[in-house]
C-alpha cells in the first residue's frame, strides 16, 4: 500500500529496477515459464512483479471504491474483467493472487459476488 500512494516512490524504484546501473543488462536470465521475458535481468522480473501487484491493488481499490459509492454495473464489471485480464500472463498468474488474498481484499471481492447473488434472488423470486 505504501507504493500505492507514493507514485513518485514507485515510479523511482522502477527506474532502479530496469536500468540498475543506467544501462540496459545484456545478461541473459532464463525465465521458464514465458520465453517473452527470458532475455530480463532479474531486477527487471522484480520490476514487472511490482509492476502487476500494483496494478492489481488499484483495481481491488478501485472495486471497494465502487461498491462504497453510488454502484456503476458497467464500471464494476469493467474493474473486475481488468483484474481478471492481469492474470493472464506468467507473472500476473502469481502476482494478482498474491495481493487478492492479502488483508481485506478478498472481502472487496466477496461483496461483489454476494451482492450478484441477493440480485439474482430477488429477480428470479416470484413476486
């Protein structure tokens, strides 16, 4: 969360973690699970780990936001197929689970389902 409200902070270590001595790294890291991102050093990996775990807390932050104002349907699901789409590549497979299961964030989650759920009831119900 510290880096999540201190952009500045974060974009600085980013800028560390690609170019950690102010040149690209020509060496080779292999990187198994996605030949994209073989040829990255590890702070690069580290960079792009960062990278995905932030954005996954700005869309879990951004769906408690959602949910705390006046509810948008259009823009919760927008929120949640964008969380979902993170965790589409080799690195977003862990990173998106990791910051989801930390803290209160699997409640944010929890409450949109649970929400989903008390709508269908009371649509499908015979009134």
């Amino acid at each position: 969360m510290f880096l999540y409200r201190n952009m500045e902070k974060c974009e600085l270590i980013f800028k560390v973690l690609e170019y950690p001595y102010g040149q690209q790294n020509t060496e080779e890291v292999p990187y198994p699970h996605d030949s994209t991102i073989s040829t990255y050093s590890d702070s690069q990996i580290a960079g792009l780990e960062l990278a995905y775990r932030l954005k996954a807390v700005y869309y879990l932050k951004s769906i408690s936001d959602l949910q705390a104002g006046k509810l948008d349907e259009n823009e919760l699901i927008d929120r949640l197929q964008s969380l979902y789409c993170l965790s589409f590549g080799s690195i977003g497979k862990t990173a998106v689970p990791n910051v989801v299961v930390l803290g209160d964030n699997p409640e944010c989650l929890i409450k949109v389902f649970e929400n989903d759920v008390k709508t269908k009831g009371k649509t499908d119900s015979p009134s």
